[in-house]
C-alpha cells in the first residue's frame, strides 16, 4: 500500500498575517513532498473588513475565488519544488473547534497558521483563535507572526528544560535544519547557573550529540535572573535565530512559561516563528 503523504494545515482568513503563513508552509512543504490544504472558517466580522458585504452568498463566493487564487499560485511555485498537492477547503463552525476538528478527523500532519488574524492588531499579543489551537492542537503547531516574511533560515533554537522528550524532539528540528543547511542551537535559559544545571546540560550533550548526528549543532546554557522567557529572547536576538521550537509537554519550558497566560506570553516571540512540538 502507498504510503499516506504528509499533511500540512493551514487556516488562513486572507490576512496579511494568514498569507505569511501560506508561504512558510508551502516552503515546508516542499520538504515533506507534502499535501498543503489551505483551510477557510468563513466568519461574517472578517468579511466586513476585507469585501465590505454582509451576505452569506457573497461570503462563500470571496472566500472560493481567493482560495483557489492563492492554491494556484502555491502550486505554479511549490509544486516543481516537492509539494504534492494544494488542495482548498471552506467549512463552517467555530474557527479554533473546526480547525482542531478536522486536523484530527482528516490525519493532519502539522498545521501552519499566523499569529493574528483580520481582527487582531492588539500590540504584541497572540491573537485568542491562534493561541487556543496551539493550546488544544494534537498535532506540531508552527505559528508566523504578521511582519515575518519566509527566507532561508539560517539557524533553528531549541529550548530545553532536559526532558527524555527532547530526544526525539530535536530530531524534528534537526530534519529541518538538514534540508534548509542551517544551524540548530539547543538552548537552556535558567534563572540563575547552578552547579545541578552545569551537570545536566553536560549530560545532555553527552546524550542527545550521538543521537542525532548533526554536525551543526551548539549546545547553550543561559543564565538571565529576571525572567527565563525574556533570556530567550534576547537570545534569539543575539544569536539571529530564525525559529524558535520548544516541546509543548508536563514540566516541559513551554508549560511552565506559556499556559499560565498564553497569548500574551507568546508576545515575547511575536518577530520569530515559533514551532511548537506536540508529537514525539
């Protein structure tokens, strides 16, 4: 039996923001030779800004013109690179409940999505729709902020707190880091150095270097007193990170600084990707 392709996910409500993460999952899914379904929950608010009318019919007649525009041109650009298909599909309901509904019903891979959408400018916070799915989502959630355009990455962060996950997470990242040729630096930020986080991070290089084989890889321990969240930052900052990833799991760096108050933790990252593992 043929092997089922990889699917990538992305809602897009033909913002700006949407259309950025069109782009980045179309690149990604040159990669996988992936299926990219470009994915619309028609919602009346968003017409009203982007085609001034109210009727459902003109709705639905916007949304089929757009979509199969922006799949056409995904296929002229990506389809000679790798991608397997773009395919389009409308469905109604609930943004955040439809999108993790079908991702789930139809075997999504990964879903793509931006940071904001038609009705979010509120400055540097997650729009509420994209942070419930990265809260909710089964699969790996990949979410492009509104003024990030797609370019050749140059260097991929990862950031552990020493779970036994992390093995199998970083080999994601690295698959990543292998097909664009870039760096992976797997970053730990404490609140202070401690002899116990010396010892640990020295463990993990010893234990995750052999297994996953990649000769472009750093290992960073980070010490910022004020806050764990704001030291990342500023290290993606200096080092030029081009994407954050981070293990969404119990006790993992992601729970313990982003569940409490999601969307506007997730503030701290709003100029970098962010890919958030939720498979290992």
């Amino acid at each position: 039996m043929p092997t089922r392709p990889f699917t990538i996910l992305c809602p897009t409500d033909f913002s700006e923001c949407s259309l950025n993460a069109i782009e980045y999952a179309s690149r990604i899914g040159e990669h996988y030779e992936a299926v990219l379904i470009l994915f619309h929950v028609p919602n009346l608010e968003d017409y009203k800004k982007l085609a001034n009318s109210e009727e459902p019919s003109d709705m639905h007649r916007f949304a089929a013109v757009k979509l199969t525009s922006l799949a056409e041109t995904v296929k002229s650009e990506s389809l000679k690179n790798g991608l397997n298909d773009c395919q389009t599909v409308i469905k109604e309901g609930k943004t955040v409940q439809t999108i993790l509904d079908y991702a789930d019903t139809h075997a999504v891979d990964l879903i793509v999505m931006g940071t904001e959408g038609v009705n979010d400018f509120k400055k540097n916070f997650i729009g509420t729709k994209a942070s419930k799915v990265v809260e909710n989502a089964l699969q790996d959630v990949f979410m492009i902020p509104r003024k990030v355009y797609f370019r050749q990455p140059r260097k991929l962060v990862y950031a552990t707190d020493y779970l036994e996950e992390d093995k199998l997470a970083i080999q994601k990242v690295v698959e990543m880091a292998g097909y664009f040729n870039c760096e992976v630096d797997i970053v730990h930020v404490g609140t202070r150095l401690r002899t116990i986080d010396k010892a640990l991070h020295q463990t993990m290089i010893e234990e995750i270097y052999p297994f996953i084989k990649y000769e472009k890889t750093n290992f960073v321990l980070k010490a910022y007193r004020d806050d764990p969240g704001l030291g990342l930052e500023s290290y993606l900052i200096s080092a030029k990170g081009d994407v954050l990833f981070t293990l969404s799991k119990k006790k993992s760096w992601f729970e313990s600084l982003f569940t409490k108050n999601l969307s506007r933790k997730m503030s701290y990252f709003i100029n970098k990707p962010l890919y958030v593992i939720k498979n290992v």
